[in-house]
C-alpha cells in the first residue's frame, strides 16, 4: 500500500471502524527498517490523529522516532489528535519510559507548537496539503 492507495481506502477522517487496521498498518511501517516511504507513514499518523484515540499516541510517537526522516515528516501535533491536555495525562497516567520521553517532548514543544491548538484546524491543514475534496478525496 502507498499513501495514494491508503486515502483512497480510508479517507482522510477514516471512522472509528478502520482504526485497527490502520494501526496494523502503521505498525508494520514502523517494523520494517527497509521501508523509506515517510509520505505513507504520514498519512497514517494523520489518519490515527483524526480518529482521535489518545492511546494511539504512543504508535504515533514509535512513527515519529522510527529514523530522523520520519521525525521531520510527522508533525509533533499529530501526538494529540485526542487533545493536547488529555494526551498529557493519559501518558502522565501510563508513566514508563517511553511515555516520559513523550512528556518531555510535548512539554518542551507546547510554547511554540501547541499554541491555540486546534484539531480542525490542522485537519483542514492536511485536507489542503493532500487535496482532499469534500465527501470525497484526491491526491
């Protein structure tokens, strides 16, 4: 599957429905160190973002932390498509390595990249990015 093929079966606001197999998806994007196609991963870190599910932050934040590439690729406001502030207690709540070095990330970005954070506001973003057309979508 590329990024082309994935909006085309899930939208860019995939229901809750296709959560899991987006999750599958990204997750064997993460797995495979030979894979170098960020735009795919991307896209399914938005599309997780969208759904909106704070416990997929941490699959999120394994995409953003696979190499250096994808680290530029997904934006830091995809790690809280549930809200910044429920994504900052749920991993708060979850406690572990891998959620504190998430806290300490998203504490050190909140100044600059979470100022008036607005969901819609990046959705509509990536709408324009990706030429998503309303009811419908193409790239």
């Amino acid at each position: 599957m590329n990024e082309e093929k994935a909006l085309q079966e899930f939208g860019l606001e995939p229901g809750s429905r296709d959560r899991e197999r987006i999750r599958t998806l990204l997750q064997q994007e993460i797995d495979n160190p030979s894979t170098m196609d960020n735009d795919y991963l991307r896209i399914l870190c938005v599309m997780l973002f969208a759904i909106g599910h704070v416990e997929d932050t941490q699959l999120i934040w394994q995409a953003k932390r696979k190499n250096q590439d994808t680290g530029s690729y997904v934006d830091v406001q995809l790690l809280c498509g549930a809200g910044f502030e429920d994504t900052i207690t749920y991993l708060e709540q979850l406690g572990g390595q891998q959620a504190e070095e998430q806290l300490q990330y998203l504490r050190q970005c909140e100044p600059y990249d979470f100022v008036d954070f607005s969901k819609e506001e990046w959705i509509s973003r990536y709408k324009q990015y990706y030429g998503v057309i309303e009811g419908g979508s193409s790239l």
